[in-house]
C-alpha cells in the first residue's frame, strides 16, 4: 500500500509543506444529523515559519495515499493554541461558520402553505449557504409553524424529527435530507463501500435486549369526510411491538413521514456496529457499507454510517459507527 498523504489549504494556500516536517496528526470526524463536521490538526513547527492562522479563516483538509487525496470537508478555524518550548501549534475547525446566527435563536412566523423546501432555501439564503435538499424532503409541507425563540438550525433539526429527515451545515451547504435512505442529496443512488474481516483491525456488535420493533403507526384527519384514520408502515406481527405515533397529523403524508421516522428511530436504537481499520477517507456519514465475511451472521449485510472518524498519525486510520439502514 502507498504511504499516507495530506492536503491542507488555509484561505485557499496550500500549507502542507508546512505541516509536513512536524505533523503530529490530522483528525476529520464526520457525524450524522446536526451535530457540526470538525477537523483538528496538530503539528510542531520547530523553526518558526509559520504564521498562526485565525479565527474564522476557511480550512480545507484532504486524505489518501500517495498523493490521491479524497476532499473530507470545509471547515472554519474555531481556536488555535500554541505551546513551547518547540512551538506545538493546535488548531480546530468545525463545519458550522464562526459566529453564524443559524444557532442564534430568533422568533417568526412562517406563512401557511411553505413547504421544507421553501423554508430550507430561505434559512441558507439568511446565513449564506447553499440549499441542498433532497427530492423526498423538498415537497413536504409541515403545516402552520411559528418559529419561538428559537434558532433556524433548531427549527430545521425538530421539523426533521417529525419527518425523518436530517439537518446540518457541511461544506457551506444547508443539507437536509432523509435519515438513512440510500441516495445522495441530489436523490442519485449511493453506492455502497464494501468491508470485510482482513479491512478491519477491530470490530464490535451491540444488540440490545428490548421488544422488537417492526412497525409504526400514526393517524391523521381525512378532509374528504373529517374521521381519525391511521397508517402503517412496516409489518405488523403477533411476536412484535407496534410503535405509535402520539397526536394526529394533518395529512396522510405527514402520518406516513411521522411513522417511517418512528419506525427506523427504533431500529437504529436496537441495533449499532463499530468498526475500525485502515484509512477509508471515501466513507463518510450517512453513506452505505456492506460488511460481509464475518463471523456473527447479524454483522453481515448493509450498514448506514453514523459517524465516521479518519485520523493521520503516522498511518491513515478510520473508525466507523454503523446503525442499520432504513426499514420503510
């Protein structure tokens, strides 16, 4: 295998020539949901070359091997320390830009009618992002909203509880998209990494013991005739246990977004894999792996990515939190 390789540009200069006499280690984590994307890096830089970078300055940070780097993101410089006598520099970074008022709280009322779309196109334009919306998100319309102290990205992260789907700021885009389907933002089929016993160094399966969840169920009013009616997603079975989705919904499309949510929450919640291993800078949250070849039969199959950590230190290693995909 090539040796590991890096690319790191400050307000677009490239510095790794800088870096590269005393790195000590570049950490990307990239995690699933609003959690913000963070990147750290921490080098010596013994003959003192180096401007120390600020506050708020773009960082970008590219891994591989052998100098075919794989892009793992856009951050904003959040802190920089530095220490003596030789001069250890850290610096940290994180998705969301410094300062942004998206995680300010704020107070509105957002007109009848809107669907997510709208309301996603007009958060990213107020804090300067780029929408990228999903084509199952896009045309859902949550109804009357009043937004109460409370902050955009806050207001996006609860509507997409209600619906199954994620919000976050990555890469100076507002995302928001299904939690666990299998395509891009874009709605393109993903393609999944496959994983096998001789790419992991180590590798755990949790399963806990609670009742199995196989369906979910929610109601909502019928206009044509004003009665209570329910949908159901999943499979309903005398062994198994029914989630249900407390309140009524306004219309059948949000009852069936609110019940495929509740469902594949209990899903994720029952069962959870962690691997690590060589470094896989490709995979990234919310992408697709397929383990297979491994001994316990529950660990074979598809896995979503929650959380994916790539380190370089020394060698390119990657950690990996996996939940199962989407039942419905």
């Amino acid at each position: 295998m090539q040796s590991p390789s890096f690319q790191v540009e400050v307000s677009g200069q490239d510095v790794s020539a800088v870096l590269a006499d005393g790195l000590v280690s570049i950490t990307v984590t990239d995690e699933r949901g609003y959690q913000s994307d963070e990147a750290s890096i921490v080098f010596t830089d013994l003959r003192t070359r180096y401007a120390l970078p600020r506050r708020g300055q773009l960082m970008t940070v590219a891994l591989g091997y052998g100098g075919a780097n794989i892009a793992c993101g856009t951050y904003h410089i959040t802190k920089v320390s530095v220490s003596g006598p030789q001069r250890r520099i850290s610096v940290a970074a994180r998705a969301t830009p410094v300062g942004s008022k998206i995680i300010e709280r704020r107070s509105t009322a957002w007109a009848d009618g809107l669907s997510l779309a709208d309301i996603t196109r007009s958060i990213a334009n107020r804090h300067g992002l780029i929408a990228a919306i999903h084509p199952e998100a896009a045309a859902i319309i949550p109804g009357h909203l009043n937004q109460q102290d409370e902050s955009d990205l806050n207001l996006l992260t609860r509507l997409g509880a209600l619906h199954g789907l994620t919000a976050k700021v990555q890469d100076q885009r507002l995302i928001l998209a299904p939690v666990g389907r299998d395509t891009t933002v874009s709605g393109l089929p993903q393609t999944p990494s496959p994983l096998t016993p001789s790419d992991c160094d180590d590798w755990m399966l949790e399963i806990e013991d609670r009742d199995q969840v196989t369906a979910a169920r929610a109601a909502w009013i019928n206009p044509a005739n004003g009665r209570r009616e329910e949908v159901v997603v999943g499979s309903q079975t005398p062994d198994a246990r029914t989630e249900v989705v407390p309140g009524t919904k306004a219309t059948e499309q949000e009852a069936l977004s609110a019940a495929r949510a509740r469902l594949n929450a209990a899903a994720r919640n029952h069962l959870r894999a962690s691997l690590s291993g060589p470094g896989r800078p490709e995979i990234r949250a919310e992408g697709l792996v397929v383990l297979a070849g491994f001994p316990d039969a529950e660990l074979n199959g598809e896995w979503k990515v929650e959380k994916a950590t790539h380190t370089l230190s020394g060698t390119l290693k990657t950690t990996l939190t996996l939940t199962p995909p989407t039942l419905a």
